[in-house]
C-alpha cells in the first residue's frame, strides 16, 4: 500500500465520521464541530496530493489549506453567531425544533 | 400740456383699474370699492379736462389739432395688428362729456343705490363700462374700437340685468345684448372688408390710415359686384353696427326694455353715452361714409342714415305719448333723439349730429336721473298714472326736470336742446334729395314737446293719486347736487351753440373739415321750431293740464278721443309682438327643424353603433371566457400545484437538506467511479 493511498483512506474516514456526524446529532454545536471534520479531511487530502504529486517544492497544497483554515474559521464564527442568536430566540439548540424556514 | 396727449390711455385705464381692484374687494369693502370708483372718475375727468384744453391751443392755420400714437399689438407674418390713440376735438368733447355726465352719475348713484346690498358690485360694473367707452371714444383703430364697443355691450348687459332675481330684468338685458349682436355681425364684416381693401384699421397713422386721403382715394375707385361703392357698402355695413347700438329703427326694442336696470344705469348708459356710441362712430367714418357723394347727391349711406333717422325719430315720439312708465317714455324719447341726431349726421355732417348728442347727454342725464330722484321718492313707484303732485314736496327735483323738459321740447332761447335741434332742422331743411325729414323732423319736434307735457302734468302737477306720492319726500344732497350741476350745464352750453356764435360747431367741424355754411334762412326754421315746440306744449297742456291726467284704470283724455291710435301706440305699434311672431318664432322653428333632424339622423347613428357594439362585445366576451379566462386559470392551477409539490422538499430541517446533500454526494462518487471503471 502506498503512503498516497493510506493517507486518502484516513481523510475519508475522517469524512465519513463528520458526515455521519453532521446527519446524526440533533445538537447544532455538535453538527458545526462535525462539519468542521470533514473540511480537515479535505485540508488532508490537498496535503497528500500535493506531498505525494509530481511537483512537492510547489509548496501549492499548504496555501490551499491555509485559505481554507481561514474561511473555515471565518465560516465557524458565522455558524456559531447564527447558532447563538437562534438560542436566544427558540431557546434551544435541537435542530428539529428549528423549522421555520420550511416552504 | 403734452403730458395730457402722451397720457391719453390714462383716463380709460383709470376706471378698469377701479373695476379691477373693486371686483377684487371684498362684501366688507363696498365703501372702498365706490370711493375707488367715484376717485377714478374724476382722475379721468380731470385728465380729460386737461385734453381738451390742449385741443383749444392747436394753431388753426394748419387744420385741427390731431394727435395720435400708434403701437403694434402683434404680428402675424408679414401683417402686423396696430392699435393706438386718437385726441382730436371730436373725442375731446366726447371724453369730457363722458367724465363728466359719468362723474355726476357715480355720485348720484351713491345716493340712489344707498340700500342696495351689492352696491360694491353695482360701481364695479359701472366703472368697466366708463372705461370701456372711454376706449371706443379715444380708440384711433377701428380694431380696437369694436373691443371696446364689445366690452360697452358686456357692461350693458351686466348692468341692465343688475337685479337679476328680477325676471323681467333678466330678460332685458338678454334681449339687449342679441339685439345689439345683430347690428354687430354688420359691423365687423365692415370691418373685416375694409381691413383687406385698406389694409389698415388705424382711422389716422400719417397718411397711411384708412381715413386718410390715400386710403379713401383708393377706395372710391372700386365697385362691388354690384355696381354699388366698396365704400358705400362698408359704410352700410358699420351703420348696422351704429343702429343697433343707437336704437335706430328696425333694432330699437331693446333700449326701451332696457329701463329694467337701475335708473343711474338708464341714465349713464341708455341716454348719455353707450346709445351715442353708435352716432359717434358714424362721425368718426364719416369721411368713409361720406365718398362719392356732391353736395347736390349725397352719398348712399348719409341718405340711409337721414331716413333712417327720420323714421326713427317719428316712431319714438309717437311711442312715448302712450307710455305710463316714467322711464319708458324717456326711453322711447332717447330713440327719437337719437333719430334726430342720425338725421343731423347724415344731412348736416358731424358737427350738427355731434352737436346735438352733446347737449342731449347733458339734458337726457338730467332727466334720467330726475326720473330716479322722483322714483327714489316714491318707493320705488315707476308709473306716471300713480304719482302726481310731487311739484310741491320735490321742489329741487322738479325745478331742474322741468328745465331737462324744456331743453327737451325745444323750448327757445336759453336751453340748449333749442339750438342743436335747431341746427339739425337748418341741415334738413336744406337737404337736396327730399324734403320729409324735414317735416317729419318738424312734426317730431311738436310730438316730443307733447308727451314731455303730458309727463309734467302726470308727475308734478295736479294731486296725488295713489299712497306712494303721498309721503314723497325730497331726494338727499347728494342726489339733488348732480341734477343742479347737469341743469346748469343744458342752460350754459345755449350760450356755445346758437346759430349766431357756433362756437362748439366750428370746433367739432375742424375734427372733420366740414364748416358750417353762414345760416342762411335760419330764422325761418327758428320760427318754425319755436312755433312746433310752444303747440306742442299748449297741446300737451290743454289734453292733460289742470287736473286732467287720469289715474289708473281711468282712460286719459288722448284715449278718450282717439281710442284706436291711443291703443297703437301704446302696444308701441306692435314691433315687440310682430318680431315675436317672425324673428323669434322663425329662430325657434329653425330650431325645432334642427333638432327633428339631429334627432332622425341620430337615430340612425345610434342603431348602427348599437348594433356594431354589441357584436363587439360578444366577441370580446368569447375571448374573455375561453381563451384568456381558461388558459390562464389552468397556468395559475399548474404552478400552483408544482409549487405544493416542490415546498415539500423544503421542511425547514437543516439535516434533511444535509441528508439530500450526502445522497447526492454519495451517488456523485458512485457515479464517478463508474465513469472511471477500468
């Protein structure tokens, strides 16, 4: 087994486990931080492709995950500020009692 | 003195202006309103006074004093539209006596209109008119002239239909303006078609004007299809205007209908100015009315006008000895002066017919008004036949009626009605064509000193016959003082008009260049007009003198001896009744055959539109129903529908949008793998 390949497996575990997650869990937090699972599993594949890719000086792969780091935690403070202020209004954080956006 | 010519337009925009600004007072401001008026007036008069001095100091070696100023008023194309004003000795005299008398009229007026709730509106209407014929008397374009006799007209009518509620009066003042109107349509075809002979309005423009010698030369030159003079035949035309306005025969009903109106009105309107509109623009077209003609055959218009006139003053005269209406008789009495005065214009020229307007301003005022102080006195009474005896409880009043009276009658010497009646008879008597109209003139003279007998007798002499003379009470200062004033006047202008010193003649003559010849033969018309008037009066005297007037329901001694002429005249020989039965019958049938045919041919109109209409709307319904109606309710029915079906998906739970997400993620990558199978 290559390393390129074991590491494809563990991001898509690490994938796996955030989706499941994400459909799973009732707490809004819990399916945020799961959310936040599978963008690392994606960040990991950019790192493998890009260690194991033809061109490894490039240092290509490392700005991708860095501009994705930041727009994940800009992503996550936006998620919890949103989850926050639904708290306050509904006074929960089970998502299926948040259905008002139904059509 | 200049400053009077260049500010001629002053003394017409003066009253607007007070018209003006008291329509614009309110109901609490009527004081403001007549103080406005009265001030305007006599601003106007004063600068009239001004205007006629100036005319005095013209240097006579070279003509009359003639001043005018021309504007542009707009231009279309080539052509351009002058109007402008004219002070000549002619409108000199009309601008004062206007003032003047006007002056007198608004002051009298404060006293007779004293009770009247709208006397504010009553001095509005009253200053609009003095301007309005101030305009036609200083207008130097026949343009302007006729906007100005249109707006005279307007105010007329206002006035004559001031009490309104009143139906009679109503009536009056509508029969005055259609009756006026008839004459008018003659007028501004005159107007028109000289406008496109001449190609000018302007009477005087320095040699250019249409009454000047390049204009008139060009014009005796050419003939209607006819054979007739264009000159002669657009002077015809402004002559209808003229009788219409001047109560000339055939369009005289309306002036004696016209007393409905306030007395002031009657006076200021329907003796002294507005009816002597019509005589003044003869005098002022005369040199047009005047060409083709020798002094031995005079021109086709001045032969109309002199029997036209004639017929004029014989009618009203007869008419006037059987009214009961104090003011009817003076009414008819003013048409059979105006006859008069046509009869001088057209024998004797401007001067003589001028002449006698002048004086009969002065002393028709005096007797209107004294009329209104009588009728004042009496509550209100109009009819002769109900009064009586008021010699004694109105003795201002009847002291200055009785010289309006005299001045009227012809009474010689010292009044100065003797000498312009006078100088028309002179002018007749030597006429070359026939010599009626002077007898009718004559005959005129001696009916005209009857019937103003008869009134005397019915007014002030004798005893009272009904309540309303009985506590008749002198009018107050204000009205007696303009009665004076007037009174004075009739006497003092005999001493400028007598045959043997014209001095008022030779003026107005040099506005036109006609000089009055040296009376020859003029104490054979003074005996015999002297002789008329005193028969007259002793006629008069001995019919209703001494007690003999009759009170109403009694028939007057002219009744008792000449019952059938008696009933005649006073149905005013069935002109009113005979115009009932043509004129106005013909304009209704017409109407009637107007209507039945806008009714017939509407009809048809009306069947095929209903028709057409309707088959329209049947289409339009089928369209509506099945096509628009159906197609778009079963769209709305689709997207309804779909739109059910679609808001399903969209529960409002964020995990089942994510768990759609991982299905489509799944099979993404099922169907990728599929893709890339080795």
């Amino acid at each position: 087994m290559s390393p390129l390949l074991l590491h494809l497996l563990l991001a898509a575990a690490l994938f796996s486990i955030g989706l499941g997650g994400a459909l799973i869990r009732r707490n809004a937090i819990v399916v945020l931080i799961s959310i936040e699972l599978m963008l690392n599993a994606a960040n990991l594949n950019f790192l493998a492709f890009w260690r194991y890719g033809p061109e490894p000086e490039a240092l290509n792969g490392p700005l991708f995950v860095l501009f994705a780091i930041a727009v994940a935690a800009a992503e996550a403070a936006v998620g919890l500020a949103l989850i926050i202020a639904i708290y306050r209004r509904y006074q929960t954080h089970q998502l299926e009692d948040i259905s008002r956006l139904k059509g | 003195m200049e400053f009077f010519a260049r500010h001629l337009w002053l003394i017409p925009v003066l009253p607007l202006l007070a018209a003006g600004l008291g329509a614009l007072l309110g109901q609490s401001r009527q004081r403001t309103a007549i103080g406005l008026s009265i001030a305007a007036m006599v601003g106007a008069c004063l600068l009239s006074a001004g205007a006629f001095l100036l005319t005095l100091t013209g240097p006579a070696s070279v003509g009359p004093y003639r001043y005018h100023h021309n504007l542009t008023w707009f231009e279309s194309g080539t052509a351009a539209v002058q109007i402008g004003w004219l002070l000549d000795p002619l409108s000199a005299c009309m601008l004062l006596m206007i003032t003047f008398v006007g002056t007198l009229i608004f002051l009298f007026s404060t006293g007779y209109m004293a009770h009247d709730a709208r006397i504010g509106r009553f001095f509005c209407f009253l200053s609009l008119f003095a301007a309005a014929m101030l305009g036609v008397v200083l207008s130097n374009s026949l343009l302007l002239l006729f906007v100005c006799w249109e707006l005279v007209g307007l105010a007329s009518y206002l006035l004559i239909g001031f009490w309104y509620d009143r139906p009679a009066a109503a009536a009056a003042a509508r029969k005055a303006f259609l009756t006026t109107r008839i004459g008018d349509l003659g007028f501004l075809v005159g107007m028109l078609w000289l406008s496109a002979e001449t190609g000018t309005l302007l009477f005087y423009d320095n040699g250019n004007g249409c009454l000047e010698a390049s204009a008139l030369t060009q014009l005796v030159a050419r003939l209607t299809t006819t054979g007739m003079g264009v000159s002669t035949a657009i002077s015809l035309l402004l002559f209808c205007g003229a009788a219409g306005k001047s109560g000339q025969v055939p369009l005289h009903v309306w002036l004696p209908d016209a007393m409905e109106g306030p007395t002031p009105v009657s006076a200021l309107i329907h003796a002294a100015t507005m009816v002597a509109a019509g005589v003044f623009l003869m005098a002022r077209v005369f040199p047009l009315a005047t060409l083709g003609g020798t002094p031995e055959h005079p021109a086709v218009t001045l032969q109309v006008m002199t029997w036209i006139g004639a017929l004029t003053a014989l009618f009203g005269a007869l008419t006037a000895v059987a009214q009961t209406d104090i003011k009817r008789i003076l009414a008819y009495s003013t048409v059979s002066q105006l006859g008069f005065m046509m009869m001088g214009l057209g024998a004797g020229g401007p001067p003589v017919g001028m002449l006698h307007l002048l004086t009969h301003a002065f002393f028709k005022a005096l007797l209107f008004l004294g009329a209104g102080s009588v009728i004042h006195g009496c509550d209100g009474e109009q009819d002769i036949r109900k009064m009586g005896g008021l010699r004694a409880r109105m003795p201002l009043t009847f002291a200055t009626y009785a010289v309006g009276m005299m001045a009227l009658s012809g009474v010689p010497l010292v009044f100065s009605g003797f000498w312009s009646k006078d100088a028309i008879l002179h002018a007749l008597e030597e006429w070359p064509i026939s010599k009626v109209p002077f007898l009718l003139g004559l005959v005129t003279a001696l009916i005209t000193a009857f019937y103003m007998t008869r009134q005397m007798a019915y007014v002030f002499f004798g005893s009272d016959r009904s309540a309303h003379a009985h506590p008749a009470h002198e009018s107050p200062r204000i009205m007696t003082l303009p009665l004076i004033l007037l009174a004075a006047v009739t006497v003092g202008l005999s001493a400028v008009a007598t045959p043997f010193r014209p001095w008022l003649e030779e003026f107005l003559a040099g506005a036109s260049g006609h000089s009055p010849e040296i009376p020859s033969g003029t104490w054979m018309v003074l005996g015999l007009s002297t002789l008329a008037s005193l028969a007259g009066i002793t006629l008069g005297w001995r019919f209703y003198g001494g007690g003999k007037a009759a009170g109403v329901g009694v028939p007057e001694p002219l009744e008792l001896r000449f019952p059938r002429l008696y009933r005649i005249l006073a149905n005013r020989f069935y002109f009113d009744e005979l115009y009932a039965s043509t004129a106005v019958r013909g304009t209704i049938a017409a109407a009637w055959m107007a209507a039945g045919f806008d009714h017939a041919l509407g009809g048809l109109y009306r069947d095929v539109a209903a028709l057409l209409s309707s088959a329209g709307s049947w289409v339009a319904r089928m369209t509506d129903q099945w096509v628009i109606n159906t197609s778009f309710d079963d769209g709305c029915d689709g997207l309804r529908t779909s739109g059910r079906l679609a808001s399903r998906a969209h529960d409002g739970k964020p995990q089942h949008y994510l768990r759609a997400l991982a299905v489509g993620v799944v099979l993404l990558v099922l169907g990728l793998a599929w893709i890339a199978r080795p």
